[in-house]
C-alpha cells in the first residue's frame, strides 16, 4: 500500500496552491514558505477595520472581519480561486476551519446564532455544484459548534455578475435580489453573513437588507478575503 501510494506521489505530486511546488508528505494546500506568507488582515484583533468601513452608514452591524487580503496575482487571490472556480472544497473547509481556529480566541464568535452564507441562485448552484461561502461557513461550525443555515435566507434572482463592475453598477445589480423564508426563524438572533471575497459590499448589505426584515435581529459579517 505504502509502495504504491509512494508511486502514486511520484507521478502525480500534490503542488503548492501559490508557487506549485510538490508538496511534503506534512504540508496541506501550501508549502511551508508560501504558508507563512499568506497575507493576513488580522482584522479580527480591531473592530474597527477597512471592512466595517465599507459598510458604516449603509447598514447596522455588530462585527465585521475578513481574514485575507485578495490582491492581484497574490496568495489571497490563489486561494479562492482555487475553491471558486477549480472546486478544491477541501481547501475550502480547510481554511475555514483554519480561519476559526485562529480568531475563535478573540471572541470574535462569541453570541452568533446562525452562520449564513451568502446564498448562490438555484441556477447557478446547479451549474457549479456546490456554494463556496457554504463550504467555508461549513469549516467555520467545525471549530465552533455553530450551525449553518443554508435555506432561510435565498436568492430570488439570479443576477449577473459582479465582476468588473463599479460602486454603482454593482449596488443596483444586487438590490433586491434576496428574501427570506421564515422571519421567526433569525428573529432575536444574531447572525454572521459569510461570503468569499468583500468588494464593496454590495451583496452583502443586500442580504442585510433581506435580513433585517426579521424582528430584532443582529448582523455581523465575515468573509474569507478582502479586496483592495
């Protein structure tokens, strides 16, 4: 068995997401100099960070955090592309659960009821096969005990995408665009939005907007990576 998983390392070596390297047989995703280099907002350690300002004066929030900073060409960038768009789920539970691991001692999750990923449509859902914020979210409630609701909160529509669009373009492009289905459900709870990658927030404060129709309820935020 060890002799054929060796040959099996051989011909088809695990590569470094960032500089694709083999990897050790100890090393998961990256390797060890691509690891330490991966860029860290450690936005949780201050509440008042690039990601609560973009949504100050749009809508209420509690908390809001992302964990990577997503530039061009970067590490950040790599690793959600890497989950988005090549279906690596298991770097996606990975680094959730690496991300809650980390922050879970700041209290950072402290009083959330409901983790929320930002739903996909049901067209777009189907067509890729799987919701990377849900896989995220999912390794996030590994570390933390928190369930994730996947069906309370839905997309209506199925907008097109976001990409390449400005401020603007992309508020009018989500507005409206999400529902809920049982308002007793989040009522009095305090939920954590989790999506992917904070631009300028437009989905996201869309999905407040849908949320917030929920009596007494409490909204903080958190996403896998930043952009500049």
């Amino acid at each position: 068995m060890n002799l054929l998983k060796d040959l099996w390392a051989l011909f088809y070596p695990k590569l470094c997401i960032g500089c694709s390297e083999a990897l050790t047989e100890n090393e998961n995703f990256f390797c060890l100099e691509c690891f330490l280099k991966i860029p860290k907002t450690n936005y949780h350690l201050n509440g008042n960070n690039l990601a609560r300002d973009r949504f100050l004066g749009k809508i209420p929030v509690q908390k809001v955090s992302a964990y990577l900073y997503y530039n061009k060409s970067g590490l950040g960038q790599k690793l959600v592309a890497e989950i988005k768009y090549r279906g690596n789920i298991y770097l996606g539970e990975w680094i959730g659960a690496s991300l809650a691991k980390e922050m879970l001692p700041s209290g950072f999750f402290e009083d959330i009821d409901f983790l929320v990923p930002v739903p996909l449509h049901r067209k777009k859902l189907r067509k890729r096969g799987f919701n990377q914020s849900e896989i995220v979210a999912q390794g996030v409630s590994g570390i933390t005990g928190i369930p994730v609701e996947t069906k309370n909160l839905y997309r209506k529509k199925a907008n097109v995408t976001q990409t390449k669009k400005g401020v603007y373009e992309r508020w009018k492009n989500t507005a409206g665009i999400f529902d809920i289905r049982d308002m007793e459900l989040f009522e009095n709870k305090h939920l954590l939005l989790i999506d992917d990658v904070l631009t300028t927030g437009a989905t996201l404060e869309a999905c407040a907007q849908a949320l917030l129709k929920c009596k007494n309820v409490k909204i903080s935020i958190l996403t896998l990576a930043i952009a500049s």
